[in-house]
C-alpha cells in the first residue's frame, strides 16, 4: 500500500564548499547551537563509504542516533 503525504522543501540559506563534509557539518551544528543531531542518511551512504563514520567522529557526543533505512529515492 502506498502511502500519500506532501513534503515541501525549504529554502535553501547556506552552502558550504570547498570544507570537507565533516567539517562543514560540526560548524553548522555548532552555528546553530545543536547539542543533539539525529542523522538520517541512506543505506548505501552508511555501508558503502566513511562519510556517515567521519560525521560520527566529527560530531562526537552530538550525535543521538544514525537512522539508515530511509528507501532509495525518497524525498526526505
């Protein structure tokens, strides 16, 4: 069964570049005064790559969980 629902993407306010991933991300985080984040990233990001255990690493004790069972080409 499919599910109906509507998402509406936000503006977009800032990008980073040129700053490794991780780097860019404990900056935001820090910006906006964060003591938690909740990562929500793809399967194939999370097995296939270092990026999700970079951020981990990165943002230590920040981190409150990972979730990784968002399905391919979802809009979230």
């Amino acid at each position: 069964m499919t599910k109906a629902g509507v998402f509406e993407y936000g503006s977009i306010k800032r990008v980073h570049y040129g700053t490794p991933f991780e780097s860019a991300l404990l900056d935001e985080v820090k910006r906006l005064g964060a003591e938690r984040v909740f990562l929500v990233v793809s399967n194939t990001l999370r097995k296939e790559t270092d990026e999700v255990s970079k951020a981990c690493n990165a943002l230590a004790s920040r981190v409150a969980d990972v979730f990784d069972s968002v399905p391919p080409h979802t809009g979230i």
